[in-house]
C-alpha cells in the first residue's frame, strides 16, 4: 500500500487518515494520491464493519493543496477523453468515500483550497483550528478553471446556488470563524489535539451520519433553478457577468453553467455535468496562459527568481518618505501595516498630515466593514509620523522619494534626507518614466540607489517594479527585492532605461488610443473594444485619469533629456492630439474635471460629446478586428523591444509585470505569452500588416523575427 496516506486505526476503532505526499511540501491530486486515495477507500470498505468512523487530516503544514498544476498544464484538447475519465475515477474515490456508511470528519490543520476544500467537504463534518494560516475556498476560477474534484457540485447543493456562487465565481476565500458562520465547517479547534479530539467525539456521538443531501427530505437551500426567486434572478446572472469579463475568461460562465445545470439534476448526473465543463476548460489556452503565468512565473519571482544570490535578507526597520501626495501616502500605509516605523514628509505640516489622513480613511473603512479592530488600527497609524523636518530621517534605513516628475527637485529632496538618513540605507526613487542612473548622481554613492516604481492606488495594485541603475550594487538590489516582499506585494526587476518597462509599454496603449480617435475613430468604439479586448478600462479614460498635462510634462522633460544627448524625440500622432485636447481646448484630465470623459457632479461620466465633432472623418470606419489588435499588439511589441534591449531580464518578469502593472489582458497571461499563443508565424504576419496600414511602430523587432525563424516560443 502506499505510504502517501497513513491508515491507523485506533483502540475506538476510527480509522485516522494522514495524508503526507512523499517528497512534496504540499499534498496535492497526483497520480500518487489517486492510487493512494484508491488503496485506502478499498481497505475502508473492506474493513467496514469494524470500524466506528474515519478522521482525514495531514502531516504537513497545509490540509491539501488541491490539483497537480504540473498535470493539468500539459492536458491537450487531444487528451481530453483520458483526462475526462481520470477526473470522474477521482470523484468516484470520494463518493464513495461519503457513503462508506460510516461518519467521515475532515480534521483541517491548514489551508484547504480547491481540491483540499474539494476532499473536506466530501466528510460530513469539518473541524478546522482556529488561526489565521487556515484558509478555505475554491479559487480555481482564478487559474481559468472550475472546482473539477466535486466542488461545484456539492457547494451548491451545501449552500444553494446564489450562496455558493460567490465562492464558485469570485474564488471567495475565507477563514475559520468566516467558514463557521457561513455554514462551511461545523466547529473550530484551539490545536491539533483538540481537533482530532472533536472529530473523535462527533464521531462516537454520529455513528449514522449521511450528507445534507443524502437526508431523507432534502431540499436545496435557497430553492432550485425553477422555484420563483431564483428563477427571476438567474436569467440577468449570464449578463453581469459578461459585463465583468467580456466573454475574455470562460471559466465564471462555465461555473454558472455547471452550479444551475447540476442543481435541477440528481448527484451523479450533475458530477458528470461539472466534469464535462472542468474538461473543457482544462483543454483550453486560456487555463493553459492563466497557470502559467498566475501560478509558475508568479511563483518564480516570489522565489526570488531576480533576486541576487548568497546575499542575507534584513528587513527594513525604518521607512522615509519624501512627498505625502497620493504616492507617498500610499507608500506610507502599506509599509505602516507591515510593521515598517514610517517617517512621512512633506513641505508643510497640513501636507504631512493630510498623507496621514490618508491611511487614516482606509484603515477606518477596514474597521467599520469588521475586518480589522480598533486596537489594529491604531497601532497601524501610530507607525506613521507625518513631519516637515529632515532630522526625522535619523534611523531610516530605506529612503523613498514620492514627489513630482522633475529632476532638479527629486535631487534636492534626496540630498536633504540622505544626509540624515543611515550611512547604507538605500535610497530610492519612485519615479515612473526618469532614468535611474541620472537621479543617483544626487547622491555622492549612487551604488546605494534604485528605482521603486509603485503603481496608484497603492494599497490595491500589487506590483513593484525594481529599477536598477547602472551603478547599483547587488547588495541594494536585494534589499530593495526583500522590502516589495515584506510589504507584500509582487516585485519585477528590469533595467535602467527611459520609462523602464511598465511606463514605457503603457504609453504605448495610451498613445495607440489616442492616435486612433486623432485618425477620425469613434472614442466610444476605442474605450469599448479596449475592455471587450481584456484590459480593465479604456485608454482614453485612463489618459484622463494619469492626466493629458502629465504626459505633457514628461514628454518635454524627455525632449530636453534626448536634446542634450544629441537626439530628438520620436514623434507619434498622438501628440498632436494631446497638444489639442490641453491647450486648445484647455482639457488635461480627471483631476481638472474635463478632458475625453465629462465628470459632472452628480451621475456618472460620459464621453465628451464634442470628440467626434472635433475628431471626426469621413472615410469608412476601422475593423474592429484592427482596433482591437492595434491595442493589444503595440503593448506586446513594445514588451519584446524591453526584452530584445535587456531592460526585462525575464520572461516571468515581463508577464507578470503587464498584468499587474498595466492590466494587460490577463486572459492572455501576458504580453509575451499573447504572442506565444497566438503563435509567432501568426503575430508577426500581423504586425507588418499593421506596420503597412498604421507605422513602422508595429514593426515586429529582430528578436520576435529570430523566435519565429528558430521556432521557439518565449
């Protein structure tokens, strides 16, 4: 028998089941633990009647991981017969597993996420410890898939439809006490011996226990598909969510099918139903670009794939801040929930105190929603010392200047700091487009200087992107990469260069956005191909929202950095309209309350009725097909540029890097894997049509030209 799953029967005749996947941090459905589930579901049916009952638990810090990745990543469309078969095996180990005739009581020690929430919720009672490492869910939606292993099936017949949605369709996650009140598990455990104490107990004390939809009498929560309340709000359930994914990310629609389809059926036949969709989808390229990138390059970097080695982490004590505007508050709060000691500066103390304010609102939100105490909070804010005094940055060890896009001031303000601040902190710039290399020349050891380029809001996006400078030593590198992680968030280095890698690619969409409505396209067609393409808004919208002044600004700034290098900026047709849109029409953006997009006071925004006026053209209107691709393939062109120049210096990297720094569409898993999907013969045939009808722009670079001619994939 396999030594995966431990079968110890006790003196009370409970047979306990560890699980414990050989050679594996984390037990996961592999082909091991299905021959292993297989032995010991027969040894248990052979040995039924003499056994009281049957605790599952696990020997490593985690209950049960849930699917093999590994596995399901290589599953072909031309596979899909023997992958359906093997999936309806595993779900038939658990069925029977549930009707044993004997209580079964899932002893949960860790988190239990997809097909570990899978296997407890195949017990009849879950018992979890109380601690905050326990998480429980289904996020296999956010992989592209559904719960395959039973998940759909058995969460809507536990919690009804429109209950069980939210975990099915979202990923929802929850913790022990959100578990018990929802109904998800049946009591809390202080430890490991208290757990397996109550599952003993609930077991002597439910010697016939059967599932909820087993009991004679049954009836589905919240009623059936056909039953008056939901049969009214099941038929909008298909458009709301269109709207969220624009038919990009078939997994939430797949889901919805399976939950209302297998709630109007027996439990067999909806088995057969959800795995049918688990199989479609794990065929499909979506899953296959989503777990590559969500699940393997994410991994990769947070293993410090970019990070130097043999260099010791020392986590940051003491955090400067220079500039409490919308950025530097921003650093400030995520640093301050941390743990980080922040020094938040500015010019004036009503600035200071306005950036502290600032963590103050969202920390107040957390309390009154019931996700943070009171106590927390204010532990939270007392990290944060809002001040005018450069002497404040005694101690720091990590200094981030957040101020505006110039060079002469963010010198000044570093200067200033870095005389106060520890002899080796690092200092760092949170500049979106200026070189690294030339603001380190503020400091007498540029060595010690890196970009920290954050994203706005920061409390939400997840990404950091890691600039380093020509003369950055490896020593500042590591420190930097282990700050982005003990502030939780996702960090990507690239190289210096102007605009980096995030910024430069954005303003490629931004640009191609605006370029098409100056070329006579309708902006109503731009924004809502934009979103029906993937990306999360349209670049008009989000022109308005970094401001048409800003990129103004850094446009000038670039044209007299080039200048004094002895070169010129690189036109593009979206200029001329910016220039318009600023100084004719004296509409920069968001912030000035009119730019593409009206904001009134009360009701939402809207297009500015005069674009078509001022923009419009008489000739026959642009394909979809070519907006669409304009949009998408200029962003995957410009990220081969990044990487063909070694500003990426990975492929993770640059995936990772456009969905979670410029919302690249995330069906595609990334700039680069869009064009591996696509297939490289076909992605360069397109762009030189593009390259022929719209600028030498999308001219596909020499790198993509060599993947193509040596048939490799990036």
């Amino acid at each position: 028998m396999s030594n995966a799953i431990a079968y110890e029967k006790g003196q009370d005749n409970i047979v306990l089941l560890t699980m414990d996947m050989p050679g594996q941090s984390a037990n996961t459905m592999n082909a091991l633990y299905r021959q292993a589930m297989a032995e010991t579901v027969e040894r248990l049916e052979q040995e039924r009647d003499g056994i009281a009952g049957v605790i599952i638990t696990s020997a490593k810090k985690t209950f049960f991981a849930g699917g093999d990745l590994n596995e399901l990543v290589k599953v072909t469309p031309a596979g899909a017969a023997s992958f359906y078969h093997m999936v309806l095996g595993l779900k038939a180990q658990l069925r029977r597993l549930e009707t044993l005739g004997k209580p079964v009581v899932a002893a949960i020690n860790g988190a239990a996420l997809g097909g570990g929430w899978e296997l407890a919720l195949a017990c009849h009672y879950r018992v979890a410890i109380d601690q905050p490492a326990v998480k429980l869910g289904l996020p296999e939606v956010t992989l592209g898939l559904l719960p395959g292993g039973g998940g759909v099936v058995r969460m809507v017949r536990l919690l009804g439809v429109e209950k069980a949605l939210p975990y099915l369709v979202e990923g929802k996650q929850v913790g022990p006490g959100k578990a018990l009140e929802a109904g998800l598990i049946h009591a809390l455990a202080s430890d490991r011996d208290d757990m397996l104490a109550q599952a003993r107990a609930w077991i002597l004390a439910n010697p016939q226990a059967v599932q909820p939809w087993e009991a004679k009498g049954y009836r589905m929560p919240g009623g059936t598909p056909s039953s008056p309340a939901l049969a009214q709000m099941l038929p909008i359930a298909p458009s709301v969510l269109r709207s969220k994914t624009h038919g990009c990310l078939p997994a939430p629609e797949k889901i919805l099918c399976a939950a209302v389809e297998g709630a109007q059926v027996d439990f067999d036949t909806a088995q057969i139903i959800e795995t049918r969709y688990f199989t479609e989808l794990a065929t499909g390229q979506v899953a296959k670009n989503l777990i590559g990138t969500f699940w393997f390059q994410l991994n990769q970097i947070k293993a410090g794939g970019s990070r130097p080695a043999g260099i010791e982490a020392r986590p940051i004590s003491k955090l400067g801040v220079i500039g409490a505007g919308m950025m530097g508050a921003g650093i400030a709060h995520v640093a301050a929930q941390a743990g980080i000691a922040v020094v938040l500066r500015d010019v004036t103390p009503e600035a200071a105190e306005k950036g502290k304010r600032y963590s103050a609102n969202l920390l107040d939100k957390r309390v009154s929603r019931g996700q943070m105490s009171a106590e927390k909070r204010d532990s939270v804010l007392a990290r944060i010392h809002p001040t005018i005094d450069d002497a404040d940055f005694t101690g720091c060890d990590l200094i981030i200047e957040a101020v505006f896009e110039d060079r002469d001031l963010k010198g000044r303000v570093t200067r200033a700091a870095v005389e106060c601040a520890l002899p080796d902190a690092v200092i760092a710039s949170n500049t979106s487009t200026l070189p690294i290399t030339g603001l380190a020349a503020a400091i007498d050891q540029p060595h010690r200087f890196i970009g920290l380029h954050f994203f706005s809001p920061v409390d939400r996006m997840p990404l950091v992107e890691i600039i380093r400078g020509e003369l950055t030593d490896d020593l500042t590198l590591a420190r930097a990469f282990d700050f982005v992680m003990q502030i939780n968030k996702t960090p990507i280095v690239v190289s210096d260069s102007r605009g980096f890698f995030t910024s430069r690619v954005f303003s490629t969409f931004t640009s191609e956005g605006i370029a098409m409505l100056g070329e006579g396209v309708s902006p109503a067609l731009i924004e809502n191909v934009a979103r029906q393409a993937g990306m999360p808004v349209g670049p008009l919208a989000v022109s308005d929202e970094v401001s048409m002044s800003l990129m103004s600004h850094i446009r000038e700034q670039t044209r007299k950095d080039l200048a004094a290098e002895g070169q010129a900026i690189p036109e593009h047709p979206a200029f001329a309209v910016i220039t318009r849109m600023v100084e004719e029409f004296k509409r920069p953006g968001k912030a000035a309350g009119k730019g593409f997009y009206d904001y009134p006071e009360t009701g939402r925004k809207h297009l500015w009725p005069a674009l078509a006026e001022h923009f419009a053209r008489t000739e026959a209107p642009l394909a979809v097909a070519d907006v669409r691709d304009r949009l998408l393939y200029i962003q995957a062109i410009e990220t081969v540029r990044c990487l063909e120049e070694n500003v990426l210096l990975s492929v993770a990297d640059a995936n990772v890097g456009s969905i979670f720094g410029i919302g690249f569409a995330a069906w595609t898993g990334g700039a680069l894997q869009f064009i591996n999907q696509t297939g490289l013969p076909a992605f360069v045939a397109r762009a030189r049509y593009l390259a022929e009808q719209y600028g030498e722009r999308f001219a596909p670079p020499a790198l993509l030209l060599q993947k193509e001619a040596d048939g490799t994939l990036f």
